[in-house]
C-alpha cells in the first residue's frame, strides 16, 4: 500500500503535471512551479494538500518512520481519495488534448 501511494504520487508529480507543463509550452521550472500551475488550471484544490502528500511520500521513499507505521497506514488512507480526485481531474484536463 505504501508503495502504491508513492509510486502514484510520484507519478502525478513527476510526470503528468510536467507533462501538462510541456504540452502547453511551459517552462519546465521547479516542482513548486508545476504544481501551482496545476493549481490554477483547477487541477488541485490546495498546494498545502499537495505539500503534504509530498512529505507523506518522502516519509515512505527515504523510510523516516520505521517506528511509526500506524500512522502511515492511516495518513494514506485519508490521502488516497484526494489523490484518486487529481487524477481524474488530470484525466479529464486532458480529454481536450
């Protein structure tokens, strides 16, 4: 399940709100960037929701809570809706391409 959420994440981060970026000539810039970009295409409702799920994925990758599992396991699980949600979001940006 961790891994999924991370793998997921990275994707939504890494991959298609920089593809958006490149589709619509945009520059590459920071991830901050692509995610307020991300933001006003209506994309996202909250930066700080997306910071969030960016600091549960490094907590994930670079395995910082070893001890403190539950935690985890219930942060994902308040998180994995908001992030099904951007994905269809992205799904339907991108019908129009």
């Amino acid at each position: 399940m961790t891994s999924r959420f991370a793998r997921v994440s990275d994707i939504v981060f890494q991959k298609l709100f920089r593809s958006i970026d490149q589709v619509e000539l945009e520059d590459k810039g920071t991830l901050l960037d692509a995610v307020n970009r991300a933001h006003q295409r209506g994309l996202i409702e909250s930066i700080d929701k997306m910071r969030e799920i960016r600091d549960l994925r490094n907590q994930i990758v670079h395995e910082y809570v070893k001890a403190d599992l539950q935690n985890v396991f219930i942060d994902i699980l308040e998180f994995t809706p908001l992030l099904i949600s951007i994905c269809n979001n992205i799904f339907e940006y991108c019908k129009k391409y």
